[in-house]
C-alpha cells in the first residue's frame, strides 16, 4: 500500500468479523472488551480471545485498536486501571479509542504506551479544537459524521503536526451529534455514552397526524466520493462503522473500499460489493456542500441489514423476497426495536420474488406488512477464507489470560476531602429571555441571537454544547469582545473550547455539563489545564454524584433544574414541524426547537433534583444551575418525577 494513502479501518464485534476483516484486507481493526465500549450490544471479545486476534493481526501486519470509548464512573476507576494493566500486558493495542479523559492517566498508570485516539463521542467539532491534542496526548481525531467536505478540508488544514484525522466513510447514522445523545438515557437508564443505546430515534413518532420514523436516518456512504477524501492532507485513517454487524458486512465493505482507494477505475466491482454487503439505503448525508442530502427524507425501511420483503397472510405467513435467498441466510422479521421481531435461518434457495414461507415459531408474533431484513450472508468464499484463518489463528502459542481478579485492589484515588465554597445558583436562558427566578446568578447561551446579545454584567456566559466550523470564528470574536468588556465567568461545553480563548488566567472557567464528566480524574486533569470548576454530568446515578465531590480538586456544580435535551442534531424531517409536540406509541412526548444552526428536542417534563439540593450540598457540590428553555405554546408539561438516573444503576 501506498504508505500515503489512509489507511481501512475495519470494525469487528466478534470473532468472525475480526477474521472476516483480515481476509478483505483491512490495515486496522478496531474492537471492544466486554465492557467499557461504546458498542455493549455488540458481542465483543475477552481479555484472551483478543489476545489471539491481535497476535494474528501483528503477524498480518495489521494494526489493533481497543475502543474503550465509554464513560467512566467514579466508582469504576480501580477496575478500569485493572483491566488495562490486563490490555497492556496480553493485547498490547497499537491504539486506544477513548472519550474519557480520565484513560490517558489511567492508561499510562496501567502502561500504555502506544497512541490515544479521540473517539468521535468526544465531540472534537471546530478547527481551534484540535491545538489542544499534542498536549493532552492524542495522536489521532475521529471526525463526526456530520461534515461537509468543505469542513474535513478546514480541519484538515489546521491539524498540528504529528496529529492525523480519522473520517468515517461507511455505516450506521445517528440522529443526534456523536456525544450529544441522551435519549435512550432519559428514558430508562441506557446510555449511549456508555454504549448502551435502545436507538430510541429508529421509533415511530407522530405529529400532525402523521405516524412515521421521523428520526431513523438511512446509512451514510462515502462511495465514489472516496477519490475526493484520500487525496484530503492529514486524513490517516478511512472508518468503516459496523461493530453490530456481520462477519458478510464487514468483508464486504472493506473489499468495496480497498478498491475505491487503491483501483479507482475498478469503480463498478466495488459499488457492487457494497450493493451486496446487507446494508439500509445509503446517502452521502451532508459530504457535498452544494447538493447535501437529509438521511431522514426517505420512504424505504431503515432496520438494519438489507430489507428483503413485507410480511402477507397471517394464518400462513410469508413474504415475496426482493433479494434473491440463499441457503443459511439469517432473517430478522421485525426491526430491532419491535419486541416481537425473530430471527429465522435460511434452508433453501429462494429466487427474487419468489415466496419464503415463515416457520411455525413466528406465526402468531407478526403482523401484516412486517418488514424482514437480510442480516447476515454465509458465502462459500468468505467461509472458507475464514476457515483457514481460524486454522492459522489455532496454530498460534495460545496466551495464558490471568482472568481480572474483581477483589484486587490497586492504590485509590487521593480524597481532597469536602471544599469549603459559597453555594451558588445560576439561572441558564437564551438571549432576551427573561429569566423566572429572582435569585441567583444569571447564565446566558452566548449563541442566542447569532452572538448578538451583549454579555450582562456579572453574567455566566456559557458556549454551546455543539460548534461546527462556520461558527467558530464568530464564537471566538464574542469571548474576545466579552472578556474585554470584563466578562469573567465562562461555561464551555466541551474541553476543546479552551482554544477559543487567548488566556485563560484571571478568568473562571468551567467546564459544563457537556463535557460529560463522570470521574474525579477527568476534573483532576481539567484543574491542570486551567479550569476553575466543573459542572458533571446529571445523566449520573446517585451513587457517582455522592462519590465526586471528595475526591475532586476542583468545584462541583450540577444542573439540578430545567429542559434537559434528548438529543441535538444537524438536521430534522421534512415532516416534523419545530416547536410542535410529537408522540411516540409509548406516550413519549417531546418537541424540537432550533437554536443556531442546530436542532434540540426536549422532553415534556423537566429534569428535577432540587429536592435533592440539600445532600449534594452536604456531599461538596458548591453551584446549581437551572436550565430554562423556552416552552412552545400548545407544548403541554407533564408533571411526573425528573430525576433522570438518580435513583437507578447508570448502565
């Protein structure tokens, strides 16, 4: 390969896959353990079951990434020191894909002393961003989904030196910006941030009387425009996302990919492998500036895997393939989050449009016009290409795996003990809004009104949680202007928005609830970095947030009160009308509110803590901030408990 063109990076979420990914040819493979990856649905592998797969991949030549992009709780860092020390010594990864920044120390505790790369739930958006990687460590930037070619190409002209940018180039799409999703969270306790998610945007939401899946995007697909991307300056690595995904998928994407990179003119063969490799329909989403295409505006079926027909005749169920079957096909009757669906093997041969007859199993979990999707394909060529890498990885010396003792104990975290501070309440609006309390400090979204409003005296100013390129420079001119006006208080949302500022002395900077702070060490570092508080994450359960406050170095705050969004995206169905309420089957109810360029939805109950206030005082948390979001009119609030995760086992 030429060393100049980006590399294929290939998914695997179990065995098969890994191996399925050696044999197309992928230059890395990135995967996950068991636990702390941002794909737990996936089957993922064991300590020594990895051990062998990377000692294959090495003598292949082919990298191995660890994704241990999940948050980490407080409670959890003694075991996640463990199980790196464990990584370390039998995988030994080429690269560790991380969102928390607690796993740098960690990692090097344990270490570690290859790359971290900054996974894409790390919401790195803007170019300033990245001059904050060399210090922290990172060598490489997962890119978010929702780029322009235009915005790759500015990222990539600012990227410092010895940093390389990932770009994701096939797969699933998210309705929500990657590390901004909190809605399968809010409703029951499962969160994305910590690969939990129940992909409640696949749901079918009504508004106006139409009942449709208004978030379920298709699949992205770089395709032919991959020409454009590998020629693009600091792109180091081409993402195939699919952890979920068949051995048969992964195969044949990378196949597709190697081609479009290394045989341009081979064009026709690789669009035909990826016809063939059982994904949803495709769009190249917003890669083209000038002709963007919204995920959301399709009429086709978006479970996963390649949609093969509807179901007809209850009392003999079958359906009419629209894809020729083959024998050991693997079918799922149903999508993913429809509780009846089943999954049924192929036994014979079935022609394009030809009937295949459901067995017996499903008939009475099914209704009419259940959609049925191709998941998983058994050729004979990937067989038996996978067959002679298991007799190859069988042939390697088997590495003994001392299992993770869970009774072992490593050096604890120091406790700080509780900080004496005055106890503040800020009070979040957007621009003009006026604000309902009559007490506390006054926060303000700086984006309100196109960065137009001028900052009050004395006010939080607080960055929004989201910031793509084309804001970039009116954000930094309104911190300049702010701080000359003697602006001190500021709020950032994510770490990186630290660039925006010329200095951070004599100023109080926070970082917000955005961050998704869930550990003592990730403050820790933050204090080291200039910060003066933190405001942690309310996603957290109760046991967490107790356990924060006296071990952290810096402030706590927590949002105890307000619209906390599910979700905030670039984009919104045709079909849905913002500030409207929509409903889901369940009750769920929420609406969408444009604020920038970005688009929030917020439930119709608020986050409530503040019968809470009290113990988290006692505990150290030292500012509450009440978030205050306009309420569309004919938006009806319900009156129901607000407590998020409080009472629950945050998964």
């Amino acid at each position: 390969m030429d060393l100049k063109l980006p590399e294929i990076l290939a998914p695997a979420g179990d065995k098969n896959s890994f191996l399925a990914a050696l044999a197309a040819g992928a230059d890395a493979v990135y995967c996950g353990l068991k636990i702390f990856s941002a794909r737990m649905e996936a089957e993922n592998f064991s300590m020594e079951d990895l051990a062998g797969l990377a000692k294959l991949a090495r003598k292949r030549k082919v990298k191995v990434y660890v994704a241990f992009n999940s948050l980490i709780k407080e409670t959890e860092l003694e075991k996640v020191l463990r199980i790196l020390s464990k990584l370390v010594e039998y995988v030994d990864p080429d690269a560790l894909i991380i969102q928390d920044l607690s796993m740098i120390p960690l990692a090097r505790k344990a270490g570690f002393k290859k790359e971290f790369h900054l996974s894409t739930l790390g919401n790195l958006t803007f170019p300033a961003g990245l001059q904050t990687m060399p210090p922290l460590g990172f060598k490489r930037i997962v890119l978010p989904r929702e780029f322009t070619i235009d915005e790759i190409k500015e990222m990539a002209l600012n990227t410092p030196a010895d940093i390389g940018l990932e770009i994701f180039i096939h797969g699933a799409l998210c309705y929500s910006v990657s590390g901004r999703c909190y809605w399968s969270s809010w409703f029951g306790g499962k969160s994305a941030l910590r690969g939990r998610c129940v992909q409640p945007c696949r749901r079918i939401y009504e508004q106006k009387g139409i009942s449709k899946r208004h978030f379920s995007c298709m699949d992205f697909s770089a395709d032919v425009l991959l020409k454009v991307l590998k020629q693009i300056p600091n792109i180091t690595a081409l993402k195939i996302e699919g952890r979920k995904k068949s051995p048969h998928y992964v195969y044949y994407t990378v196949k597709a990919y190697r081609l479009l990179r290394d045989a341009p003119e081979k064009k026709k063969e690789a669009l035909a492998y990826l016809d063939y490799a059982l994904g949803r329909e495709s769009t190249h989403y917003q890669l083209l500036p000038q002709r963007m295409m919204n995920p959301l505006d399709h009429e086709s079926e978006t479970g996963s895997g390649l949609f093969a027909g509807r179901v007809q005749n209850p009392p003999a169920p079958f359906f009419t393939a629209r894809e020729a079957l083959l024998p050991s096909d693997l079918l799922r009757i149903g999508s993913e989050e429809d509780s009846f669906h089943d999954i049924q093997r192929v036994t014979r041969a079935v022609p394009k449009k030809g009937n295949f007859y459901l067995s017996k199993s499903s008939r009475f979990k099914i209704k009419v016009g259940t959609p049925v999707y191709i998941i998983d394909r058994r050729g004979p060529e990937l067989e038996a290409e996978i067959r002679l890498l298991e007799e190859e990885l069988n042939a390697l010396e088997k590495i003994p795996v001392r299992p993770v003792d869970p009774e072992e104990k490593t050096a604890p975290s120091r406790r700080v003990g509780k900080k004496s501070a005055n106890i503040r309440e800020v009070m979040l609006i957007r621009g003009r809004q006026r604000s309902s309390h009559r007490t506390g400090d006054t926060g303000i979204w700086i984006s309100s009104q196109d960065y137009s409003v001028p900052p009050p005296a004395g006010a939080w100013l607080w960055l929004d949680p989201v910031l793509f390129p084309e804001e970039e420079k009116k954000c930094r001119d309104y911190i300049a202007g702010a701080v000359k006006k003697g602006a001190k208080n500021f709020v950032l949302n994510s770490f990186w928005q630290m660039s925006l500022f010329k200095s951070l002395k004599h100023l109080n900077i926070w970082a917000g609830p955005f961050c998704n702070i869930a550990n003592s060490m990730t403050v820790n570092l933050l204090k080291q970095h200039g910060f003066s508080g933190a405001v942690v994450s309310p996603e957290l359960d109760q046991e967490t947030l107790m356990a924060l406050p006296g071990r952290s170095e810096l402030p706590l705050g927590l949002v105890i009160y307000g619209n906390w969004p599910l979700g905030i995206s670039r984009i919104m169905s045709k079909d849905l009308d913002t500030d409207k309420a929509f409903t889901s089957p369940k009750g769920e109810t929420a609406w969408i509110s444009k604020h920038s360029h970005n688009y929030y939805i917020f439930p119709n109950w608020p986050l409530d803590l503040t019968a809470k206030k009290e113990i988290l005082t006692k505990a150290g948390f030292s500012l509450f901030v009440h978030m205050q979001e306009p309420i569309p009119k004919g938006v009806h609030m319900k009156d129901r408990p607000g407590l998020w995760n409080w009472n629950l086992k945050l998964l």
